[in-house]
C-alpha cells in the first residue's frame, strides 16, 4: 500500500487504499451514501479515522443531496436582534441541537422590506436544506418564502395565519402565552392589587396579542385605558409607563409583556420616587437571566424555555428532514411549552 506523503492532505484514493475498497465505494460512505456493506463501512470509516481525512463538502451535497445547513430567519433587524437577549438565548437552544448532529446555522436577519426577496432567493437557492424562522409579524412574507423555497420549515411562535391558512401545516414552538399571562395577572390580583396596567407588545406579534387576552381573561371588566402599547423594548416600556401613570396616578401594579418593557417601567417608576412592590407591584415575561435578575428590585416574571424551544425547534426540523429523506416517520406537530409564575422582589 502506497505512503501518503508526509505534510499532504489525505485523498479518497488513500482512504480506498487503506481500507481495501474502490474509490467509489470509499466516496459513498464518506459522503454519506446507502448501498454499502456494514464490514466495508466500517473499514473506510476507520481509514478516514486513521489518516484525518475531511470529507468534501461539493462531492457530500452531489450525494446525499443535502447541504448540512439550515437557516434561521429572524424577521428583525440587526439592532433589536442585538439588544434583546431572548434572540440570543433562542439561537444558543438552536445552535446546540443543529451542533449535535453535524449541521450548520446560517443567520439570516430582516433589516427592511427589500431584504425578503434577498431572503427568497437564498432559501430557493439550494443553500440551506431547510428553515427556521421566528419573531413573526401578521402578514409576515416569510412563511409563503419558505414555501415557495419547497424547503421544510418550522416557526418559533404561533404565526396569525392570515396570508395564506396552507401554512398551518408548518409546525411551530410556543409558549403558552395566554395561560403564562394568567398567572402573572392572577398573582397581582391575589396580592390585593386593584389597579392592574398591562404593558403590551406589538399588535402585529402573535405572542403580545396572547399575553394582552390572558389579561383581560383575568380582568373581565377592566378599564381599557389602563393598557398601553409597547414595542418589546426598554425604550417602550418607559414611555408607555410614563403614559399609564399620567392617565392613572393611583395605579398599583404593572403587568409587562416582556422583562425588557418591565425593566423601563422600573426605571421610570424609580425615577417618580414610587417604590417598588410597596406602592406598584411588577411583573414581566420571559425570566431572562440578564434582564430579570439584574434590576433593582429583581423581576418576579413569567419564565418560559428559551433556549429549550429553540432546541425543540430545531429537533422538530430535524426531524422533518429526515422524514424527507427517507419516506417514513411521524410528521412533526407543533408544540405549546408551559409557562410558570417565577417569584422575586418586585411584586
């Protein structure tokens, strides 16, 4: 058997050498092919082991018809992306699970409309093989992109639906918003809390809308001018803080849609010398760490698993592929994950 010269990269030739197989056969099992014997897979595998070859990428893709990456599309632009720590958090869950079983993550934000159709073209382009996308809004294009792409897809949170009622096949991964926002309200009434705010999220995300109906669950009768709107940003939840105690001094707690937003409420709250929870009681969504913990006094909130959606998210769209590629399995269905009621010092 010929030497592999000294400081060379190794080649297929010299894997099919090493384990005594055509080059053919040694291409198929490296780059991910089915037809080959148990005995002989295992003999390649371990020449690849023993002369540090690296598979292909091209050869990998022309034979398995797969590129080993799936993209994430984040429908934000790059300044909310960076600044709000639950993307962070979502895409570790991603990146772990995708990690674990070899594939790569390719980011893929929304800075404006004109970015969709470079989205588009990308997703269509055979790049990726398949999609993640969360932070969805109504009329949002990217569920009919991905469809057009012909590529699976799985979305974090609930979509409206309103573009095209087809895309409800695509599974999604929730929390349960509505039921979360329950208990946040429930608790702040419990406590004696007569005059309960709500802090909203964006009218065109499923997941605000959720939290504001599991407000008013609680809440049948409540004064409408007690909620106001907020973007799911600190800046927000300050102004809309300012709002509601200008058109209610005498409230006595805040029930925020995100830690974000309760954090500018605090904020604004500690600057009017109103004490918190002794005179206003807070609650946010989401128990982000380094949200939730840092403020002064710590955010009680509504905890749900960022990171653990978005491995499930990831899971589901693994699954997905491989049902593809094999013509068998359960079809993925979406999954809506429990919230809890997590207690600190600001209410």
């Amino acid at each position: 058997m010929p030497e592999q010269p000294r400081g060379s990269r190794p080649t297929l030739e010299a894997v099919a050498a090493r384990a005594g197989v055509s080059r053919a056969t040694a291409s198929r099992v490296v780059n991910g092919g089915d037809g080959v014997r148990k005995p002989l897979v295992d003999k390649v595998l371990q020449a690849v082991d023993e002369l540090g070859y690296i598979p292909n990428h091209a050869a990998r893709t022309l034979v398995t018809r797969r590129t080993g990456a799936v993209a994430v599309v984040i429908a934000e632009p790059e300044t909310r992306f960076f600044s709000d720590p639950f993307f962070s958090q979502q895409i570790r869950g991603i990146s772990k699970e995708l990690t674990a079983h070899d594939t790569q993550l390719v980011l893929l934000l929304v800075e404006g409309p004109g970015d969709f159709d470079r989205i588009a073209r990308y997703l269509a382009g055979g790049h990726v093989d398949g999609a993640l996308a969360f932070s969805l809004h109504t009329d949002d294009p990217v569920p009919a992109i991905t469809r057009r792409a012909g590529i699976p897809a799985v979305y974090g949170g609930r979509p409206s639906w309103t573009a095209d009622p087809g895309d409800q096949a695509v599974p999604y991964v929730d929390a349960d918003n509505r039921g979360g926002a329950r208990l946040a309200v429930r608790y702040l009434r419990d406590l004696g809390r007569t005059r309960i705010a709500h802090i909203a999220g964006p009218a065109d995300q499923t997941s605000a809308m959720d939290r504001l109906d599991g407000y008013r669950d609680v809440l049948l009768d409540g004064d409408p001018t007690l909620v106001a709107d907020g973007a799911f940003t600190v800046e927000s939840g300050a102004r809309a803080m300012t709002e509601l105690l200008e058109r209610h001094p005498d409230l006595d707690a805040v029930f925020a849609a995100n830690d974000l937003m309760a954090s500018g409420a605090l904020r604004v709250l500690r600057e009017r010398g109103i004490a918190v929870p002794e005179q206003v009681a807070l609650v946010g969504f989401d128990d982000m760490d380094s949200v939730a913990t840092e403020t002064d006094p710590p955010l009680t909130t509504v905890g749900q698993e960022i990171e653990g959606m978005g491995r499930l998210m990831a899971r589901l769209l693994l699954r997905a592929l491989d049902r593809e590629r094999t013509g068998s399995g359960e079809v993925p269905e979406s999954v809506i994950t429990p919230t809890t009621l997590v207690r600190r010092a600001s209410a």
